[in-house]
C-alpha cells in the first residue's frame, strides 16, 4: 500500500517500501542464513518486482523497509491482513550483524496500535525458528496456537505458532523492548559513526 508513514526509535528507521527497494529485497529474501523459515521465493526477479508494484495498490497492507538512521537498508517487516482491526505483522527479515529486532518490533508495535489504531495484531513463525519463537516468548505475546502444516519451504511441511497482543498489551511489551533496543542503538550508532 502506498503510504507516507515514517517513524524511528532506538537508531532505526521504518519508511515505506518503495519500487527501488525491490532488488535489495528480493536479495534480502534469497540469503540462504535469512530464506530458512520463511515462504518460497520465485527465482524470477521480474514476478518479484510485479508482486511489489501490485502491493502498491493493495489496502490494509503497510510494508515497510528497516534502515539505519544513516539510510542503509538492513531489513524489512509490515503489517498486513488488516480486518476488523486486527493485522498480521511480519514479513520481518534483518540482515545479519545488526541488532535490529527489539527496535523494529517496537516500531511496528507503536504503528500498529499508536497511529493505525488497532485493536491486535498476530504473527505466525516456524516452529522450529527457535529464536524467533523464544524472542516473541519474552517480549510477551501471547501463544494462541499451533497452525499444523501452516507453510512449505522447499517441499518441506512446517508447523507454525501463533502468537498475538492486543493493544491493551502495548504498555507492557513497550516496557520489554525498550531496554534491550536502547541497547542495540549503540552497536547501531557506533557502527554507523565507525
């Protein structure tokens, strides 16, 4: 969806994704480190770039790219889905060497609920994505269930969890990313400056 909201916190920045994105994108979603537990990617950067211009006009869908607060680009993550006030938040992918996670969940988090307004949000994540699931855990979503057989990557059949929050869950999660982002923002900061 063709939208105009930025925000940053923490050293990072969220701003939409636009069509110039779509090569670091797609390179993003073909690491072999990243591609593990996420959906399967065309080969065919053409359908790639067209999924994207057709995201452009799609509504309820805000995709953002996750940058520095110098500009570079190191990751992406949205909110998607969006009905009866409630939205998936994912497509959540940070390149590796950057301490990113707890600032862009808080970000997303605070577009979600503090300038979208919703009510909730939920993500899905491979159940064997350990860290991912464990990093949800702590920051106190709440587990709803188990989707049997939820995604294929690579012909292989996973399993995925469920987590959510509503908003009268923001205050506390806040709370919980607030110190380890104010963490990471110095690695983040000072190798931008080094």
């Amino acid at each position: 969806m063709n939208h105009r909201i930025t925000v940053e916190r923490f050293g990072v920045r969220l701003r939409p994704v636009e069509l110039s994105d779509a090569r670091f994108i797609y390179e993003l979603r073909r690491s072999p480190e990243l591609s593990r537990y996420i959906g399967e990617l065309n080969e065919d950067f053409d359908r790639h770039q067209s999924w994207l211009e057709d995201y452009m006009h799609r509504e309820g869908d805000y995709y953002f790219c996750i940058e520095t607060l110098a500009g570079q680009r190191i990751g992406t993550i949205s909110v998607y889905d969006i009905a009866a006030g409630t939205g998936n938040w994912g497509r959540w992918i940070i390149s590796p060497g950057y301490p990113a996670a707890p600032a862009s969940v808080w970000l997303i988090f605070h577009v979600a609920f503090d300038i979208l307004g919703l009510s909730g949000v939920y993500s899905n994540t491979v159940i064997d994505n350990a860290s991912v699931v464990s990093f949800h855990d702590r920051c106190g979503l709440v587990r709803k269930g188990v989707e049997r057989g939820g995604l294929t990557i690579k012909g292989v059949s996973y399993d995925m969890i469920i987590h959510s929050a509503g908003k009268e869950d923001w205050p506390a999660i806040r709370k919980k990313l607030e110190r380890p982002a104010a963490m990471a923002e110095r690695f983040l900061l000072e190798g931008v400056e080094g």
